[in-house]
C-alpha cells in the first residue's frame, strides 16, 4: 500500500535538510578565517557604508578593522587593503593570483568585453595586449619621439600664461592643463589637435566618468534590468559613439598603411583605448620620472615636464586673498579621484627659461 505525504509532513524534512545544510556550510566556510570587519546587512552587504566618498570610508573603517579589511559589497565578498606592506604583498609577491579585476558592466561597453589592457582578465592575451602598449607607446625611444611635440605644445601654454602676468589675470589651471594634456593626446593618438566631427574631449570625460562610476548593479546584480541610475543607458550611447570614431580612425589607418588585418585592427582598438582611458588628470600633478616597470610607476613626462615648466617660469598666487589653508582641496569620486572643483591661481612674474 502507498501513503501519500501531505505538503506540511512533507515541509518538515525540506526544513530539517536546510537546517542541516546551512549548518554544514556555515563550518566549512567559517573554517576559512576571513579578516576582521564591521557586520553586514542582508542583500547590501556594507552598502550602506560606502558614502559619496567610498575610499574615504573604506580607509576610516580600517582605522578601527586593520589593514585587511574583511567587506560585503552586495554580493560581492571584498578584502580591503590599506597599508604599503599588505599592498606589495599582494600587488607584487602574489600578483599572479591577484591580477585579474572583477567584471563590471562598465567594461563590456568601453572594453569590448573586457578586451581592454586594464581590465581584461589575467593571461595570454593581457601580456600579449601590455606588449603591444610597452612596444608601441610606453618604450622610452617612443616616449622621446614626441619630444618635440610637446615642447611645442608647452611653448604655446607658456606664452599663453605670459599674457595673464601683471593683469590680474586669473588662470583656471585645471580647464588650462586639461586642455594641454588634451591636444597632446590628440596628437600622439590622431596625429592632429582636433577633430571637428566628434567630440572626443567629451567622449574622454564621459569615458572617464561612466569607467569610475558605482554601478549599483554590479554588487546586486538583479537590479540590473532596472538600471536605477541610468548608467547603462549611458554606457549604450557612448559605446556607439565610440564605435563610429574607431571606425573612422580604421578607414584612415587602412588608406595610409593599406590593408589592415582583424588581428591587427583589434590589437589597434586595445591599444587606443588603453591610452584614452589611463587614469590621469590634469589635478593630480607629481613631479618625478616615469617608468615602465609596474613595481615602481610614479608618473608621467609629460605631467612632469609641464609642472617643471609652470614652477620654474612663474611664480604662483591664489586669488582674491585665499590663503592656502582656505584651498579647497575637495575631492570627487571617480575613476582618477579628481578635485570636485577647479584650481584658479594667479601668475604674478615670469622668468625666461635657461
């Protein structure tokens, strides 16, 4: 004889099971020792926490859990490290196992994928794309070969700023140096300063934007068919803009050098975007060398050479009576942190270069 279970006899051993399987997956897991770190809420994780300024946050929690940080961000299990020992541990001892970046919906718009040098996932093809960008527009004689060209560039601003000297003339430094680094980037990558069709000035700022946004969806991922914040809707049109500028870069490039492999085009793609999408601002200013070495990269000629020139040509006020300890240093969250507000400063003197 057969005895049909009822739904509620048959709840009990549903629920036993569960119970019993949670508990078994709580020991396994809880084995694994996870860094210390503030309790998190159920779907959000550590959320809640972030704040407008999340690195900020993240760094003021770590006062109090250390430098491994144990967080939930959504999902998404998270282990902050704030302190220089941790981070070349990590970054240089077991970069291997480090190395790839999590998968955001950023990058399937701008990288094609993920196809891009700075958030394709670790392997064969990384190294190949890295050799590609170290060969072709990181290697000192390629660096060099622009010499003139911004030299050129730099006499042109330092005779612009000349005009401001004894006028009272207010420079914004960071509408001004954003400008520069523009033109010169146009010139390395298009082989000219503008392009009348595109604005490519505001595809680099959009880019800059939508790669160092926080997308909700990305720490809980079924809001995605939401789009809350409207990113991807931003990240759809940007993406075919971005299509018709390559394609038009493409056309050239074959009309100057003939026929153009897939291979050779898709290499080219990598290696324009890397370029665009290097995380530099005309804010964060450091004078010191470059180098190539990814143990050890502490700047840019080019933000070197144009902060040497600003120092040595001129001597620099803030405007309208601010004292240095009124500069508004305020930040904003993004993919190179920039200042939430430009830099205005006064040129009081000029000196001619050596």
């Amino acid at each position: 004889m057969v005895y049909l279970m009822s739904p509620s006899l048959l709840a009990i051993p549903m629920v036993v099971v569960g119970l019993l399987w949670f508990y078994i997956h709580s020991r396994l897991t809880g084995a694994k020792k996870q860094p210390p770190g503030p309790r998190a809420l159920p779907v959000i994780g550590h959320l809640h926490l972030l704040g407008n300024l999340p690195h900020q946050s993240l760094a003021h929690l770590a006062r109090k859990y250390g430098p491994l940080m144990s967080v939930k961000l959504g999902s998404k299990p998270t282990i902050v490290v704030s302190s220089p020992e941790a981070a070349e541990l990590i970054l240089k001892t077991h970069d291997a196992v480090f190395a790839t970046r999590p998968k955001l919906i950023s990058t399937d718009y701008i990288y094609y994928g993920a196809k891009g040098v700075g958030f394709t996932p670790y392997g064969s093809y990384w190294r190949n794309v890295r050799k590609l960008c170290t060969i072709h527009l990181l290697s000192g004689s390629k660096v060099d070969s622009f010499a003139p060209m911004r030299r050129e560039n730099l006499e042109m601003l330092i005779g612009s700023l000349r005009k401001s000297v004894g006028v009272s003339g207010v420079v914004d430094l960071t509408l001004t140096l954003s400008e520069l680094i523009e033109n010169i980037t146009f010139k390395m990558v298009f082989g000219r300063i503008k392009d009348d069709e595109f604005d490519i000035k505001g595809l680099v700022a959009e880019v800059m934007f939508l790669a160092g946004a926080f997308n909700i969806s990305d720490y809980v991922p079924y809001l995605k068919p939401l789009d809350l914040q409207g990113l991807e809707r931003r990240l759809k049109a940007f993406s075919k803009e971005m299509d018709k500028l390559l394609e038009k870069i493409l056309n050239e490039h074959d009309q100057e050098d003939g026929e153009v492999k897939p291979r050779q085009d898709m290499d080219f793609i990598d290696t324009l975007l890397s370029l665009m999408n290097q995380p530099m601002n005309s804010n964060d200013i450091e004078a010191s060398s470059y180098s190539v070495d990814r143990t050890n990269i502490k700047g840019l000629t080019t933000i070197r050479l144009i902060t040497a020139q600003l120092v040595h040509c001129f001597n620099w006020e803030l405007p309208n009576g601010t004292t240095p300890s009124d500069l508004d240093t305020t930040e904003k969250f993004g993919l190179s942190l920039p200042r939430a507000n430009h830099l205005l400063a006064l040129p009081t003197s000029y000196r001619l270069l050596s």
